[in-house]
C-alpha cells in the first residue's frame, strides 16, 4: 500500500486529501468559535438582565464607553426626551410583521444625550410610514433602558427623512451637536411611572446555543471521511495488483481443423 502512495496518481489523491482536510477542520473550529460566541451571548444575557439598574454615568464613565459584557445592563437616566429630533428606525420585525422603532435622544440632567430606542411600533399597510404616531412624553422624566452595543452603519441602505436605517450613534451624534453616548444605547423598559402604552418594548429574548457543536463534529467526520475514502481505494488497488490474471485456454484442435488448414494450402 506504501509503494502505491509512491506513484504520482496516488500522491495527487494524498495531497486532495490532505486540503480537504484542512478545509474540513478549518470549518470545524469555525463553527465551535461560533459555539462560544453563542454561550458568551447566553451567559450575558443570565448574568445582566435581571439586574438592578445603575445610574448610567456609573455604568459608562465615558461617552464612548462600553464593553460588550455589559450588553441587556440595565441602567436609569433622569432627564427630557428630545421629542423633536426622534426618528423612526426603518425595517424592524416583531411577531413576523415589519414596522418601526422609535429612537428618541434622551438629555439627562448633566447635559449629556443617551439614545434611546422606546420600542416597535407597526407600519401602515401599503405605506413606509407607521400607522399612528408615537405619542413621546415631554418634560422631566425617568427612564430605565437596558444597554445595547452601537449598531454602526449598514452599507447600501438608506433612509428617508426622519427615518434611519440602523442606530449609527456617532452619526447621530453629528446630527445633534450635543455630548452623546456613543458606545451603547438603551432598550427602554420603563418611563416614568411604567411602561408607555404606544409603543411595544422589547421583551426578554430568547437565545439558545444553536446547532453549532453538531455542525462542528460533522466537520471533522468530514476530514476523515477523505483519508477514510483514500485508504478503501489503496486498498482496492492493491487487491486488484494481488489478483492473478488467468491465462487464456488453448483449444486442442481437432483432426478436421488440421485437414482444412492442409487443404488451404493446396
């Protein structure tokens, strides 16, 4: 079987193998991170939803603070909404029907902005508009929001006037002029005296670890399927090589086959 793996035929199939391998287990590894990730994003969700919230100057020292272990953090902010620069977040689904999130600045009392996202509201049929109009309290509130990480931009897609397309705080930032968080934003859980009856807020995900450890050990059955594949060839080649090869069987010829060939000759 080695002497075969000599031949440059069966070098080529080893080396096949060999990068089918290789891709196999890279995919394998990919899908056990995946695996860890999904855990982490469990594991943080137990450790911070429950929780009590924290004033949020506590929680993010600075503007552009945040650390993705404090995601679903809830936190308290004292303050006003800026009602007349909140936007409609374009493209969101709940229940399996597509509307809208109301992103409204929220200036606390020391003058700084945190965004907050107040909850979904539906979109009109036939219409990129929502079917009422969110009715954001104004003056002096308190509001507790859980953290969620900036969203950044998403490339390709735009928005209308008062709509956007993803929560980009520091362009939203840009747009205000004012000291605003940057680093996180908040899912609103309350305001005021409880939770706002125009919008609907965000409820507690639900998040499992997903098929990712299966996924992974299918990878590396995959990677020895290839040597497996391999050796059942070699195999099969060496046993052909081994196999001997009967000659053909004379047939005696008779005294009439002689006589004709005498015959042909006269």
């Amino acid at each position: 079987m080695l002497r075969l793996l000599r031949e440059p035929r069966w070098l080529g199939y080893l080396a096949m193998a060999v990068v089918f391998a290789i891709v196999c287990c890279a995919l394998g590894v990919w899908q056990w991170q995946r695996r860890e990730q999904a855990l982490a994003a469990i594991d943080r969700l137990e450790s911070n939803y429950d929780r009590a919230p924290a004033a949020v100057a506590d929680v993010l020292p600075a503007l552009d603070a945040f650390d993705i272990d404090q995601q679903w953090t809830p936190v308290v902010v004292e303050g006003e909404y800026l009602v007349e620069e909140q936007l409609l977040l374009r493209g969101r689904w709940r229940d399996g029907e597509v509307g809208f999130d109301v992103i409204t600045p929220f200036r606390t009392t020391d003058g700084t902005v945190f965004v907050v996202d107040r909850g979904w509201i539906d979109q009109a049929e036939g219409a990129e508009q929502p079917v009422s109009a969110p009715s954001t309290p104004a003056g002096r509130t308190t509001v507790v929001a859980r953290l969620r990480p900036n969203e950044g931009t998403i490339a390709g897609r735009g928005a209308p006037v008062g709509q956007i397309a993803s929560v980009d705080l520091p362009s939203l930032a840009a747009q205000l002029g004012d000291p605003v968080y940057t680093g996180a934003y908040g899912l609103l859980v309350s305001e005021g005296d409880g939770v706002p009856t125009d919008v609907a807020v965000a409820t507690r995900p639900v998040l499992d670890e997903g098929p990712h450890l299966s996924y992974s050990l299918q990878w590396y059955v995959f990677a020895l399927g290839g040597f497996a594949a391999l050796w059942w060839a070699l195999r099969d080649a060496r046993r052909a090589e081994a196999t001997p090869v009967d000659a053909p069987v004379r047939r005696r010829r008779s005294d009439a086959d002689i006589e004709d060939d005498i015959l042909d000759r006269r």
